[in-house]
C-alpha cells in the first residue's frame, strides 16, 4: 500500500511483470490504485531446473490473474509447491484460498487465519522446495504480520509491502505500528549490508537494484515526517486529519486517507516517547 513520496533511486526499467532474476519472474495483477500503484506483483521463485515452485502472494481473488500465475509455473515445466502470504491484505492474500484449490499447495503465513493445509511461519525459518531456500525474515509495522523473504541465491529481498518499488508505505494503523516498521527498517538494512543483497522484489512497483539507497530513503523519510507531525502539534492541531492537511498538503488529496492512517501511527508513537 502506497503511502506519499516519490523514492528516488535505480528502478529496473520493464520490471513489471516477467523475470527479474535468474530464480524470480513476476507476474502483475490487474489491480492498480492509488494505494497498489501499478497493480500487485505475484512472484514465482523457483531453482531453474526444479520442477516445483514457490509463489509469494497470489494477489486479489481474480480467476484471470489466477490463472495467469499457474500458467507461468506451467510454462517452466513446473508445479506449484508451495504458496507464501507476506502479510494479510486483501490485494496480496484474497486469492489464496482459491489458488490453493487450483494448486493443491499449501499456504503459509505469519497469521495463523491465513494458512491453509500446511505449517505457518516464523522468524527464522527456511522454506525448502525444490532446493530452493527462502529465509523468513520478520518485518512488522505495515501490519502486526509482515514478512519479508530473503533468496540468498541471488542476492534479493521479496519485501511485499515493507518496501514497495514506488514511493513509500502506510504505515497502516492501528494493525500497524511505527516504532515496529522503524525497527524492521533497520533489520532489512542491516541484512541487506551483512548478506550483500543487491535486488529488491517488491509487493507493488518496480524492482529496485539500490536496497541499501531505498531502505535509507524510508528511514530519513520517516524521521523528516515524524518530525514535521510534531511540529504541527506544538503548532495547535489535533486531530490527524488535521495533521494530514497541514503536512500533506502538497500531495494528492487521493492519499490523505493512507497518510492518515501514517499519521495515526506517528502520534501514537510520538505520545509512547512523551515527545507530544
């Protein structure tokens, strides 16, 4: 979910759809929004001579992107093994359930409500499939149960809505927290200096080939915000509708209802801190 500023940085150019590295290919739903940009990215990760695959957020319950996205497994002569949820939104998870009856694949998640006929998923795990690995790594603040995939093998990060391919994300209270995704900013950049992860595989937009540069966007980006809702306090306004229309004021009135959200979260966070 889209949230209000451009990120500057190196977005692959035709990255919307089809491969975007040896081991990924990405195949975009016909969703787009304000708040999905371009529509919402499923990926396909599979090892290339594998004939089983993992599939990372089937997106909306749509049969025709549905069947879009078992047609690319099928064009690589493989199967699906395994489903991935990054989080519960409806524009990355409402179609699990029926990808699955297509399948035969379980779904896993964080969100226990989300799986189905397989195991969940927790910080530190390794999906295995068809000698693939795929390093569960916890990102809460979008939602209470965002996750990120890390694929070692090359050197990429599936960040769902955590970090998105085109400006900046909802920090979607009250689910969401902002004290969390600052934390989870932190942890992503951290992995992707320690593992030298090169390319990021977003839920929405284009690939990113700049992590490091994108993810210390967002946290400067946050703390500019952060500090700007502050002031509007000290200056008399309440409410964050209010808030909204004091900061936001230079950005599309089309994305004062996911900045509000955002801003639910910084007064929260502000009044946890006794900054406000």
């Amino acid at each position: 979910m889209s949230d209000d500023a451009a990120l500057p940085g190196r977005p692959r150019d035709g990255a919307l759809g089809g491969c975007a590295t040896e081991r990924t290919e990405s195949v975009l739903a016909p969703n787009p929004s304000v708040m999905t940009l371009d529509g919402t990215n499923t990926w396909i990760v599979a090892e290339p001579d594998s004939e089983l695959a993992v599939v990372v957020d089937p997106g909306p319950l749509d049969e025709g992107h549905l069947a879009a996205v078992l047609a690319a497994v099928e064009r690589g002569g493989r199967r699906v093994g395994t489903t991935l949820l990054t989080h519960g939104h409806a524009d990355h998870c409402e179609g699990a359930a029926r990808f699955a009856e297509l399948t035969g694949a379980p779904v896993r998640a964080l969100d226990p409500r989300l799986k189905l006929g397989g195991e969940g998923l927790v910080a530190g795990d390794v999906v295995t499939t068809g000698g693939l690995e795929l390093w569960v790594v916890p990102s809460p603040g979008h939602t209470h149960d965002s996750l990120c995939f890390h694929l070692p093998a090359d050197r990429a990060l599936l960040t769902g809505d955590t970090v998105l391919g085109r400006g900046t994300t909802v920090v979607a209270h009250p689910d969401g927290r902002l004290g969390e995704y600052l934390d989870s900013l932190r942890r992503l950049r951290s992995l992707v200096v320690d593992e030298d992860v090169r390319t990021v595989l977003p839920g929405h937009g284009p690939v990113l080939e700049d992590p490091r540069g994108a993810i210390e966007y967002y946290l400067v980006h946050r703390a500019k915000r952060l500090a700007q809702v502050e002031t509007a306090v000290e200056i008399g306004y309440r409410t964050a509708g209010e808030v909204v229309a004091h900061v936001y004021s230079d950005v599309d009135r089309s994305l004062w209802p996911a900045a509000e959200q955002s801003v639910q979260a910084q007064l929260e966070y502000l009044r946890e801190h006794g900054l406000i």
